[in-house]
C-alpha cells in the first residue's frame, strides 16, 4: 500500500501502487487426527443382527469377547489393521444367524453365546470345589484358557449361575461334578460313544 493504511471493499484508489486488502479467515473447523470407518465383516463370533461399536483404545482389552480372538490373531487381521488409522469402528457382522453350539454338562444345558464356528472352541467343566465338597466350580474355557469361573452350592443347581461373556446356563436341580474332562459345546452325543476300542491284530 503506497500511503498510509487503512482498508477498502472495492476498487476506488487513483494512485498508483499495490494496495492490498488483509482479511481474517475466521475460526477454521479442525479435523480429528482419527475417524469413524464401518466395516461389514464375516467374523467367526460376535453381535448378531446390529451394527456395533469398538473404539480403538477398547481393543486389546475386549477383542476376546468380541470377537473370540486374541487381538493379534490373523483371523480378525482386518479389524487390526482399520483401528491403525480409524478411531472408533462400526461392524456389522454379515454372516450372523448361524446354530449356537451347544451341549450338556453337570445336568445342564449350556449355550454359546454367540452362532459361528468359534463356539466350538469353548469348553465348560462342573469340578467339585477342593475346600467345599458341597460347591461346584464351573469353568469356561476358550482353547483351554478360562474365560470365567464361578462357585456355586450344588444342591442349588444351575440358579446362581450367570451368563458370562461366552455362554449361557440352561435350568438344573441340581449340579453333577463332571472332573474327567470339559465338554466341548460341540459334542451333541455321549462322551462315551465318540471313543472306538483299540482291536487286537488278529
């Protein structure tokens, strides 16, 4: 600007020179470092017939019940790598509706939580407890790491049992230690028929 200051709307100077104009841009929206991403995904456990929301700092600390899977696991790859950019994930889980895994252990029904073919990892035991000979503990197991455990009265059967993240309790009178093995939700007959005696060669 050749003389002095000030400032103008239109083109009205008559001496010549550079006059130039300074206006404020205002306050300017700021954008988050991370976002939102939805993701439709076939997932071997989960939520069924909803979308649901995983943040990212929640992660590591619910992808087992979740998803049923270490969050490591290459099985939920995609999930791992859209939380390295996204802050929150969206999900809906497209292959959902599938059969509950499902079996009978101590005298009474338990269900997966969730349909999928990761239910048949999960194994659940009714072990007498070691100080109480009158308590059952029952264990849920996820490829042999125990998910829950709860101690109740066996003469109380299965009605201070709670759905934990994995499985539900189906009604029982009363709770039958089953020691020698944890029955896998799979198994929809005897243990005792899934074995084959060793023959003798002839």
């Amino acid at each position: 600007m050749p003389i002095g200051g000030g400032s103008f709307t239109v083109q009205n100077k008559v001496l010549p020179g550079a006059y130039i104009n300074f206006v404020s841009m205002g306050t300017n929206a700021k954008m988050g470092e991370r976002g939102v991403a939805a993701l439709p995904l076939e997932l071997n456990w989960g939520p069924e017939g909803q979308v649901f929301k995983l943040d990212a700092a929640d992660f590591n600390a619910t992808s087992m019940k979740v998803f049923g899977y270490d969050p490591t696991d290459a099985n939920i790859l995609l999930v791992r790598e859209a939380m390295k950019r996204a802050k929150t994930l969206l999900i809906y889980r497209v292959n959902g509706g599938g059969t509950k895994a499902s079996a009978t252990v101590g005298g009474m029904t338990v269900t997966a939580k969730y349909g999928g073919t990761r239910g048949n990892a999960i194994k659940v035991a009714v072990i007498t407890n070691v100080d109480d000979a009158t308590k059952a503990d029952v264990v849920t197991y996820l490829d042999d790491m125990v998910m829950d455990s709860q101690t109740v009265a066996k003469s109380g059967g299965a009605a201070s049992l709670v759905a934990n993240d994995f499985v539900t309790f189906g009604t029982a009178a009363t709770l039958a230690a089953a020691t020698v093995m944890v029955a896998p939700l799979v198994r929809t007959t005897p243990f005792f028929t899934l074995i084959r005696p060793m023959l003798s060669p002839s």
